[in-house]
C-alpha cells in the first residue's frame, strides 16, 4: 500500500483522477481509500493471489503521477505490504 498526503482535498480528488485515466488504460485497477487528504492506493491481482508485473508497471506510473501532479504538497510514504 501507498499513502499520499495532500495539503488540499481536492489536490487528492485530481490525482485520483488521474490514477483512474492510466488505470483504465492499463485495464488494470487499485483499491483507493480517501480520507480528506490522504489517499491510500493498494496494488493487488486478485486473481493471481499477489503482486504481479501488472501491479508494479501501475505502481510505476502512480509515482510518476505523484511526482508530477501537485508539485511539492504532496507527502508521500509507503505504507507495509507490496506497492
């Protein structure tokens, strides 16, 4: 699991947004859990029973959206487990 922190709840709300445009065309989906401004994204095939290179090419791009979409409010930190 992952954890963003945001300055603003709706800082957290577009980066969403664009998690759900790159996992849709990645046809591939994370769980996402929102509390105010901390958006918490879990990476799992459930079918396969664990992480799989699918997991890992959406968690690649998930950092490249963190890094970029709200440049310096964003507090970042992984949390236990895969991601």
């Amino acid at each position: 699991m992952k954890v963003f922190e945001f300055k603003r709840f709706m800082e957290g709300i577009r980066f969403i947004g664009s998690v759900a445009r790159v996992a849709e065309e990645l046809e591939h989906h994370p769980d996402i859990k929102v509390r105010y401004t901390t958006v918490s994204l879990a990476l799992q095939t459930h079918s396969a029973g664990g992480v799989t290179k699918w997991d890992v090419q959406l968690a690649r791009a998930i950092d490249l959206l963190g890094a970029k979409s709200v440049s310096g409010t964003m507090r970042r930190s992984a949390a236990s487990g895969a991601g």
